[in-house]
C-alpha cells in the first residue's frame, strides 16, 4: 500500500515538473518573440551589441556634394554613411566567421543572397576571408527626389585580406579599388543593393628618400631608454612629473648622452581616440628634450599584443594621431613601430604580427616622409626580419657580453648596407637569492665595459638600459615571479638613491 502511495507520489511530482518545463520554454518563445517584435536591434542577439565605430574605424574622405537629384541634408548625409560603413563591417565579420546573418540588416535580399552563397560556399571549403578596409574616400553622385535611393562612390578603397584554410594562412594580399554603390533606404536603415568594383591594383610600401641628415643622426646616438626613477612603465598621467623630468635630462646631458628612448603605451593613451591630456604630456616631455638638446626615439604600441586584423583599423588611427600631432617637432628623431614584438610570434601567430608590422610601418612613412622608421626586436637574430620595410635596423642584446661582437657581426652580414642601432642593453646588478647572488655591481660595470669596448670600436650607435634603479616594478612589465621582477629594478646606472654606481663611470667614459 505505502509502495503504491509513494509511486503515484513520484508520477505527480514527474507530471508537475514536466507541465513547469515546458512553460518555462514556451514563456522564453514568447520572451524573444516581443524582444524582436519591439525592434529592438537584431546585432545585440548577433553579438553586434557594440557600437561598431568602437571597433571599426577606417581613414574616411567625404568629398564635398555634386550629387544629382535632391540635396541631402546633414543628419541623413551622416546616416547614410554610418550605414553604408556598417555594412562593411558586417560584411567583414561575416566572411571571418562564415556567418552570413551577421551581415542581413544592411544588404538587400538580393545582394545579401548573393554574399550568402559566397559565405556557404567559404564554409564547405574550410576556408575563412579575413579582411579590413583601411581608408575610403566618398562621395555622393545621387540620392532620389523620396529619399529612398542612393548612389556613391567610393574611391582609393585601401583593403587588406587574409585567406586562411584550416587555420593556415593561404594568401596574403592589400589593393586599391573603387565601387559604385547602389544603396536602398528600408526600414529606417540603409542597404546595398549593388556594388561594382574597377580599378583594383596592388600596393607596397611607399619608398622615402631621407636626406643624409636624417640616417646620419641615427649613427651618432649615444644615450638611453628613459622612465623617471618614481614612475617606471607609467610616465604619463595623474603621476606626472615634469620637474623630475627636466632634472633628469640634466642629468642625461651632463653625461654626454644625446638621445632617449621612450615609450606610448596604447591603452593608456585612450587606443583609438588619443586623451588629449595624455598627448599634451607627451609634448612637454619632448619639449624638456629640446631644451636639454636631446633627441627623442618614440616607440608606439607598448604594453600592446592584439595583432587582430580586426582592430587594425583603430590601431591605425592610434599611430595617425600620435603621428600627426608630432611629426613637426624639433626633438624627434624617429619612430620605433612596436618593442619587440617578435616576443609575441607564438601565442599571437608570426604571419599575423608582421602583417600588423609591415603595414603600421607603411603608414607611419606615408605621414612622416621627414623622420625613418624602425622596428625594436628583442634580438640580433630577429632584428633581420622586414628589414626592407624599415629604415633602420635596432636589436636588444642582453646576452653574455663576450658572444656581443659575433652577435652584432652576423646581422650586420644580414642587413647590408642598413644602419643597425643597438637599441637595448645591460644587466641588473642585483644580487640576492632570485639571482643566485651572482651578480653585483661591479660585474654590471664589467659587462657595461666589455660591450662598449665593441661599440666604440665599432663605432655601433646605442641605447642602453636604463638611468636609475627602480623601488618597484609593475607585474604588467614582467608578470608576478620573483625572479624575474626583482632582478629588474636593478638596471640603472644611478642606485634607488640617486648616487652614480660603477657603471655610470663606464658610460660616461666611452
């Protein structure tokens, strides 16, 4: 009796469970189905909840309007390109993930049809499109007496394109074209009904003639890599301190050094759209140069490793704005693309970083025909690749000093006829457990000696690491072990209490 009491029990509960379920799974039907009925935006249940100018930004022209038919006033000329902008993207990110309905809300049915079938066709194949346009310039030929239609023209289209299969890299191309657009307005959203593109060429990178002086500045520099002793890896900001600063570059110049090396952490700087505050710093760090009759290295992109053909477009936009905002001044002698990103090969992929590379470079030269380009590997063995793409070649070296001359031998037999620029060097002088308590300063100054007996000899232009030990180092620079971090602080010349050490005496000296 109690056995089939406790079975009809059971089935009750089996039968109530069942009856829950299924509410619950018809109420979520009839959750989504008012969500989409609201019109709320499609992209949010895509994963396009972004705003796609965060991450999509290209180099866009609007050319002044000539058009036929109706003026178009301001607000719907904007949209019209905001639209026409966004179907790139989707289109971009719909050919990277072979997933057409990430693309829907901007193409028409026809047109949508048709990259569709492309799409289809990609993912049968194992074969992914990963592209990007990099710059557009626009301009309107039509747009109807109703407000439904338009045409444009979009010419010089920069596209960069990746073809992987099976998580290889097939082909690798950049060209230029134009398209004739045909655009409907539906639903309060502009789509492509037709594009016809003409004129595709090939691009390289644009060839620059430095004068003499340029390249030839570059072969006398004699001095450091700089972060005030307080702020190391964080010189710009709330912490930031011009008179310490300006004091150190006195500093720098009694020495008899000439040039600094500094570094523009992307994401600090805003990314994409520069803090003017930030910028403004920067600026008078260059000025406090000036003054003390230094030259500044800028390197760009530090503390950055997203190699992603999908970011390029605001990673340009970065390098555009330091670029044009600097390029005129007085203490700048060159730019420095990225610090060694070859450190990123394996877990970024080695194609994807010199695509990144090779292209930033390009563009650096295109916007500065004034001051040379060049790439700080963290190596001699590295420091050859692109070397047709750079106008000078630096290397790090913080090896053991007697293998210093062979090193710095066979790139110089690598890059014929390049400048080399030692672009890093040293050795901390910490001693203690977390380096076997084998070394002090008095073998920093050894290692300082030997290396510059070659660089004197060779007469090899250098950089080295760094004016002051450091109280703390970030765990960002070289993560959370101890061995590793500790060693770090101790690269100076100038101990955590200002006073010179040995190797000061040998810097000074050569």
């Amino acid at each position: 009796m109690l056995g089939t009491f406790t079975i009809r029990i059971r089935r009750g509960l089996m039968i109530l469970a069942a009856v829950l379920l299924n509410g619950g799974i018809l109420l979520g039907i009839g959750a989504i189905l008012v969500f989409l009925n609201t019109g709320a935006d499609r992209s949010s249940i895509l994963h396009l909840d972004t705003e796609i100018k965060s991450v999509y930004r290209p180099l866009v022209q609007i050319e002044p309007q000539t058009n036929e038919g109706r003026p178009i006033d301001a607000a719907a000329g904007e949209k019209l390109i905001r639209d026409y902008l966004n179907a790139w993207y989707t289109q971009n990110e719909a050919l990277r993930y072979n997933d057409p309905l990430l693309m829907r809300d901007y193409y028409t049915d026809s047109a949508y049809a048709k990259l569709k079938r492309m799409i289809n066709l990609n993912r049968e194949s194992e074969v992914s499109v990963q592209q990007t346009t990099l710059a557009h310039t626009i301009s309107l030929d039509f747009y109807s007496e109703d407000g439904k239609l338009a045409t444009l023209s979009d010419r010089n289209v920069e596209m960069y394109k990746q073809i992987w299969k099976n998580e290889g890299l097939q082909v690798e191309s950049k060209d230029t074209s134009n398209y004739r657009v045909v655009l409907f307005l539906e639903d309060n959203s502009w789509r492509i009904r037709h594009m016809l593109r003409s004129a595709s060429a090939p691009m390289g990178k644009t060839n620059i003639d430095y004068d003499s002086d340029s390249l030839n500045m570059i072969t006398g520099v004699k001095g450091l890599n700089y972060y005030p002793q307080d702020q190391p890896w964080n010189m710009f900001g709330s912490d930031f301190d011009l008179k310490a600063i300006e004091a150190d570059f006195m500093k720098i110049q009694e020495m008899g050094l000439n040039t600094i090396r500094i570094f523009i952490p992307y994401e600090e700087f805003g990314g994409p759209d520069i803090r003017s505050g930030h910028l403004d710093q920067l600026k008078q760090v260059m000025d406090a140069a000036e003054a003390e009759r230094i030259n500044v290295l800028l390197t760009l992109f530090d503390f950055y490793g997203n190699y992603d053909l999908a970011d390029w477009t605001l990673n340009f936009r970065h390098a555009r704005s330091i670029v044009t905002a600097l390029k005129e001044h007085p203490a700048l002698l060159a730019w420095d693309i990225k610090n060694e990103p070859d450190l990123d090969f394996e877990s970024r992929g080695k194609n994807r970083v010199l695509a990144w590379l090779r292209e930033l470079s390009a563009i650096v030269t295109t916007l500065d025909q004034e001051h040379p380009v060049t790439i700080g590997w963290s190596n001699a063995e590295a420091a050859s690749l692109l070397k047709d793409e750079v106008d000078f070649v630096s290397f790090h070296y913080y090896g053991d000093a007697d293998r210093f001359r062979t090193a710095y031998e066979e790139l110089r037999k690598s890059v014929p006829g390049k400048t080399i620029l030692l672009q890093e060097f040293g050795l901390s002088s910490y001693s203690g457990i977390w380096n076997l308590f084998s070394s002090s300063e008095s073998e920093q100054a050894a290692h300082y000696e030997t290396i510059q007996d070659v660089v004197s000899e060779l007469q090899i232009p250098f950089l080295f690491w760094t004016l002051y030990d450091f109280p703390d180092v970030p765990q960002k620079v070289v993560g959370r072990l101890p061995w590793r971090r500790i060693p770090q602080k101790n690269y100076g010349c100038f101990d955590d209490e200002g006073n010179p050490k040995e190797a000061y005496t040998i810097i000074k000296q050569k």
